[in-house]
C-alpha cells in the first residue's frame, strides 16, 4: 500500500468525524486484511511489521530548553514544523537530574507490575487489548495527590507538568499560523485556529523487548467521539532510555503524510514506486517527539532486547474560524 493511499485515508478519517457522518473505519495499514504483517501475525504474536518503508534521514531536531524563557521563540518554531510536517523531533533540554530520575521511576514502575497490557481507544473508549496490534505494557499517572502512583512519580510529573505548559503554547502559536499553513497540518479539519481544550493523564509505557512492538496506527483516528471538540489533536512522547543505538530497534517510524512529504523528491519517488516515506526517531533519553494525534501514522519498531521507555501526554483541542 503507497503512501499516498496511507496518508490518504489518514486525512478522510480525520475529516470523518467532523462532517458529522460515520467516522471513516482506518485499519492499521500493516495490518490490513492480506498484508504480509496481518499474515505474519496470525503465526506470531511477536512478528515484526513489514510494511514496505523507504526511510529518509530524520529532519534536524529543535533543540528546546522547556522550561526557561525560550520556550515562546521555541513554541513558535515548533508550531510551524508540525503545520509543514505533521511532526517534529526536538531534544527537550530538561535537567539530566530530572530525566534520569524519571527513567528510573518509569523502571521500578515496571518492576513493580505496575504496567499492564492496554487497547486501543476508538470512539471514546478503549477496545479490548489485541495482542496483533501492539505488545506494550502501560499505566496512565494522575497529577492529583491522592493518586496510588503519586510519590512514586514525581520526577515523570514535573515533566508532565513541563509538557504541559509547553503544549499550550505550541497551540497558541498554532492559533497565529497563516490561512495556508493552517490547512496543510497546522490547524482543524477545515483549517481551523486550533484551541487548547484539555489533555489527558500521561502514560507511561514500556516495549519490554521480546520483539515487542506496536503496529501502524493513528492515534486520533476518529476525533475520539467526542462532539464539543476535534478530540486529540497532538501527542507528545518523551523518550526515557540512556545510549539508545540503531541496534536496539525501537524507533518511533513516522509515514510521512503524503501532502508534506510531495515536496521532498526521494519521498515523492518513494511514493511513487508505491513505497511509504518514513523517518525513523530513536528513543534515547530527553528526546521529545511531537505530532498532529489525528493524522500522522506511526508505528513503534520491534525491540528485539532492550525494554523501552516512554512518557506521552495528549492534548485535545476546539477549534474557531
Ligand atoms: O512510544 C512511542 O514511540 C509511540 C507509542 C504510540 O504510538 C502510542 O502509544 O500510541
Ligand atoms: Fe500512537
């Protein structure tokens, strides 16, 4: 299945829910009925995705210091990579005190048996877990201090908290995007000024190795049923693994979606031999990966050994003309 055909069906899903008509069903392409991946996943849980991928060189990463006075001039440069591209990397530039302990708190949570096997939310509520789909382990944090997890997390709530401011801002920069960039990737289904309208706890997940893996998928497929707002429009994944190598798999992979990526012409040859651009982002440590949670597919890599680390937080969002 082409890129084009991909990103296609990304942007009528994301359209789907806001014409008020039936949400557009989207199966995770690589899973798709008669795709090597659903074939091989009917012999093993743990099959790798082999969804044909041309992978380009990751665009450079902004460099944030989250947190400080920058974080306006940062918000901004974000806010105009996410309308172009869908996506961006950044390193977020948090204390290395801080991320560390957050690693450390996201291991003994693991350690613990805290993190459990989750499905997919659609609609509003998440399905039961599918084993096919993707093999993670998670729990989702409350800031509130009565919450069981609170003492024990406190490092991954300063950085959800950090997010958190971050992630208004980038929005209120979105909000300023010109007319064009707000239709491409910056904006509502209908080119809207995007609004903060809320976001959810953080979650914390680990691929424990084994192969672990999660397929291809969008994560706001369907404007999560929700009818006073577009649902969730950016997530935001915040890497927790020191010395992260190629070796180690594991990469986040972003389908680039085919209206951004037909200005590059390696991604528009890609596409036209019918093989999807991708840009692959390790997950090593204080690495930040921000992108629109309605319409940009992505997939986790196998991890072969290693166990894997995230924190993601998604922020929903309204929108005005
Ligand atoms: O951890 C990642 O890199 C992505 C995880 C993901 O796509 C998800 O949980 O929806
Ligand atoms: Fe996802």
């Amino acid at each position: 299945m082409g890129a084009q055909h991909l990103a296609a069906e990304a942007e009528a899903a994301a359209e789907g829910w806001r014409g008020g008509g039936p949400p557009v069903p989207l199966v995770p392409p690589s899973l798709a009925p008669g795709t090597p991946r659903a074939l091989a996943a009917a012999h093993s849980l743990l099959a790798p995705a082999t969804l044909r991928a041309a992978v380009l060189r990751a665009p450079e990463r902004i460099a944030l210091r989250l947190g400080t006075a920058t974080e306006g001039r940062d918000a901004t440069l974000v806010a105009r990579r996410l309308a172009e591209a869908g996506f961006c990397v950044c390193a977020a530039g948090l204390r290395g005190a801080v991320s560390a302990s957050a690693a450390a708190e996201a291991r003994a949570l693991h350690r613990r048996g805290e993190l459990r096997s989750k499905g997919f939310v659609r609609r509003g509520r998440r399905l039961p877990h599918d084993p096919t789909q993707r093999t993670d382990l998670c729990v989702m944090l409350g800031d509130e201090p009565c919450h069981p997890l609170h003492a024990s997390t406190t490092a991954l709530l300063a950085i959800d908290a950090a997010i958190e401011r971050f992630a208004r801002r980038v929005v209120e920069r979105m909000a300023r995007l010109t007319a064009r960039q707000r239709r491409l990737m910056g904006g509502g289904p209908s080119g809207e000024r995007l609004r903060y309208s809320g976001r959810g706890d953080m979650m914390v997940a680990v691929y424990p190795g084994g192969g672990s893996f999660h397929g291809a998928h969008i994560d706001n497929q369907d404007g999560d049923g929700r009818e006073h707002d577009f649902g969730r429009v950016l997530t935001f994944i915040y890497y927790l693994n020191q010395d992260w190598k190629d070796e180690d798999g594991g990469a986040l992979r972003i389908f680039l979606p085919s209206i951004c990526a037909e200005h590059d012409p390696i991604a528009r040859a890609a596409m036209a031999a019918g093989i999807s651009p991708v840009v692959d982002i390790l997950p090593e440590l204080d690495t930040l990966a921000i992108f629109r949670a309605d319409r940009v597919i992505h997939e986790v890599r196998p991890c072969p050994t290693r166990h894997r680390y995230a924190a993601s937080v998604w922020v929903t969002c309204s929108g005005e003309c």
